[in-house]
C-alpha cells in the first residue's frame, strides 16, 4: 500500500503571504551603522550603571522613611537585621548583587544575538532591547549618578523602554501588524518622554496619564494574538511561543508578588522597605528566564517544542490553584462541622482535607488535561483522538475498501494535504497472468 500527498503550505491572509516573505536583513552602510550604532548605546548604558553603583551603594546607607516605595531601610529594619545577626551592609551588597546579576544575564544574552545574528534587524533590535532594559528597570541606581550624567542617564532609560516596546509591537516580522499600529508606538514614545523628562508637569500628574501605559501594553498583548492566528508562519508562531512564554512566567509572578505586597502583606507585616525587598527579590530573578526565552525563539527555536511547555504550565498552574482553594475550604468546613464532636478537630480536619486532595489530584489533573487540550489545542487533540481511533479500527477491520476509506479519512483529518492518491500494490497472485 503506498499513499502519495503533496502538501502546499498557504498562510491564512494577504498579510501572511506577504510577511512570510519580508526581509529583515541590514546590508553595506546601514549595517555598519547599526552595529556602530549598537556597541555605543550599550557601552554608554552598561558604563552608566557601574558608574552609579558606588553611589548607590552609598544612597542605600542613608536610613529612609516609613514609605516602602524606598530601597533605603528605616532604623527599625536596620534593628531587625542587627538581631538576626545581619548588617546594613550585607543587605546593600545583597540588593546591589540582584541588579548586577540580571543585568549580566540580559547582556550576555544580547552579545550573543548581537554576535550571531547581527545582519538582521529583529535580532539587533532583541539584543538591544535586553541589554537596555536592565538597565531602564534599575531607575533607583541610575537616579543617584552627579547631576552632569542625569541627561544621559535619562536618554539611557528611554531608549531601554521604547526599544523594548518596539520589539513588542513589531516581533515576529519586524513590521507593525496593522499598520495603525504604529500610531500606538507614537502613544508609548510620547509617555515615556513626558514620565522621565517633565514628571513635574500638570499632564504628568494628571488622573489621565495612568490610562496610557496599561492601554498600550493591553493593545500589545492583543496585537500579537492577532498575529499568531491570522499573520504569522508556523515558524513566527513557534518563536512567539516562546518569547510569551519567558514574558509570562518572568514577569507575572513579579506583578503577583508586588500586588500581594502593597495589598495583602500591609494587612500583616508593617509597612517596610525590608518587607518589600525580601518580597520582591525572589521575583527579580525570575526576570533572568526572559532573555533565555528571547535567546531560544531567535536562536534554537525549533530545539525543543514549548507547546509542551506551555501546554503542562497551564495545567499544573490552574490544578494547584485549585486544589488550593478546595484544601482551604476542606479544613474550614471540616473544623466547623466536627466542633462539638470531638477536641482535635484542627488536626482531623487536616488529615480528612489532605486524603481528599490526594484523592482529587489525579482525577482533576486529567479533566484539566482534557479541557485545556479541546480549548487550546483543538486540532492536536482532534488528530490525537482520530488517531486513536483508526489504531483501535485496525484491530477490527478486515474489509480492504472499509479500510482504505478509512485511512484517506484519518490522513485528511490529521494532515489536511491539498491532495491524497492511495494506490493499492497488486499481490504475487494476482500479478500472475491466468491459466488457460
């Protein structure tokens, strides 16, 4: 049996067609210009930061307020490390080491896109962007440099947030997608000027300048699901995987982390620079997985699938979550209703509450599965089931024809090929001529 498909790879719209053939690479003068262009901004920016740490490291001695907006610890959390036997010190180089490290990562990871994939405009923009906005995110160390490098320590800082917006709006094909959207990028330039270089003006603090920062990023977000289904190649949509997914799992547990602090932990601890950074330090590593993320959907983005990645975060994410609330709701109504019957009813309703979620865990795991399979991964769940399906055919079907249809059917529904041929070889007998 041999079966014959010619498969024609079609993008899904006149956008598609026409990104998938776009040319991102620099030639002759503007490469040269770009890569000189390059190598002066992040000299310029990495000199900054290590120009600044002396000073900063001087800036986080001076005791602070009460406010936990503030790196600068109060005397009471001076006290509190004294008496567990730290000093201010330690906790000035631990702070300084969290900043050095990350930006480490991204630059490292930026040279190596630079020094790769320096001919092509996206990857100059990634690396550019990686390593710049370390430095744009580190405001508190760069705002205690003399006041003759405050210009250029600003300059710095905005090329770090529109690089890194610009990559947003323009990744995977280095075009804006719609055109229009450029009109946003034109919003997002506009902010940032007015936050660094007028953050005293009456439009800086009025109640409308809070409004542009979430909007753009929410329109971001939107413009790149817009790309993944109705623009990008399989290709594109492959290294998109991979750079939301660095995005989200750097970045939103950080956002989690600091709302959690300016909210929930208030309610339990004072409020406190200590607090604060013990919080968020953690977090601030996590950024560290969003240049690899980057690295990978430039470099190696067809090293690994992270369909399978994202695919298992989900489940696992939403089961714990889950499986949280009903722990927590368990111990509770246990301990309401055993109270009267027996003393320890904080111990067994512990107990009872934790053979319930054991009991739970797989059952749940696998509806998750099944749910998260059918609603983002349609298709691959339909050609895993279709698949299923024939194999368990196969034990069972001995008419040639029935079988045949079948398996056209299963190759359609699967592979979805513009044509499929099925020939069918003759056996030794019936390729012998017949006797007369």
């Amino acid at each position: 049996m041999n079966l014959h498909s010619s498969l024609t790879n079609t993008a899904g719209s006149p956008e598609a067609r026409n990104n998938s053939g776009s040319e991102t690479h620099l030639q002759g003068v503007w490469l040269v210009l770009a890569r000189i262009a390059w190598v002066a901004v992040s000299v310029l920016a990495v000199g900054l930061f290590v120009a600044s740490l002396p000073s900063y490291f001087a800036y986080l001695h001076v005791p602070g307020t009460s406010s936990y907006s503030s790196p600068q610890l109060t005397p009471g959390d001076v006290e509190t490390l004294r008496r567990v036997g730290l000093s201010l010190d330690f906790y000035a180089w631990l702070d300084i080491s969290v900043y050095v490290v990350i930006l480490l990562a991204y630059v490292l990871v930026g040279s190596v896109l630079f020094w790769r994939k320096s001919d092509d405009r996206m990857a100059l923009l990634a690396s550019l962007s990686l390593v710049l906005f370390p430095i744009a995110f580190s405001s508190n160390v760069l705002g205690n440099l003399p006041a003759a490098w405050a210009l250029p320590a600003e300059i710095v800082e905005l090329l770090g947030n529109l690089c890194l917006g610009l990559f947003f709006f323009v990744f995977p094909s280095g075009r804006f997608v719609p055109r229009w959207a450029g009109l946003l990028m034109v919003v997002w330039i506009a902010y940032w000027i007015v936050s660094l270089f007028f953050p005293n003006s009456a439009l800086a603090n009025s109640w409308l300048f809070f409004f542009p920062f979430p909007g753009v990023v929410i329109c971001m977000i939107v413009l790149q699901v817009y790309r993944y289904r109705h623009v990008s190649t399989p290709v594109q949509r492959q290294q998109t995987k991979w750079v939301i997914a660095g995005f989200a799992l750097s970045f939103g547990p950080l956002v989690i982390a600091l709302t959690l602090d300016f909210t929930l932990l208030t309610q339990f601890f004072p409020k406190s620079s200590l607090v604060t950074s013990l919080v968020q330090w953690p977090f601030d590593l996590l950024l560290l997985l969003f240049p690899l993320s980057l690295g990978f959907a430039i470099l190696r983005y067809r090293l690994w699938d992270i369909g399978v990645l994202i695919n298992r975060t989900l489940v696992y994410a939403l089961l714990t979550i889950m499986l949280g609330l009903i722990y927590a709701a368990l111990v509770i109504g246990f301990q309401v209703l055993l109270r009267g019957f027996i003393s320890q009813t904080n111990d067994v309703a512990i107990v009872i509450s934790t053979l319930a979620i054991a009991a739970l865990f797989q059952p749940l795991r696998r509806r998750l599965q099944n749910l998260i399979d059918r609603r983002f991964y349609r298709r691959k769940y339909d050609a895993v089931r279709t698949l299923a399906a024939f194999s368990a055919t196969l034990r069972n079907e001995v008419d040639l024809a029935t079988l045949s249809e079948q398996l056209v059917t299963v190759v359609e529904e699967t592979m979805q090929p513009m044509h499929i041929s099925l020939w069918l070889r003759k056996t030794e007998q019936e390729e012998k001529p017949g006797r007369g």
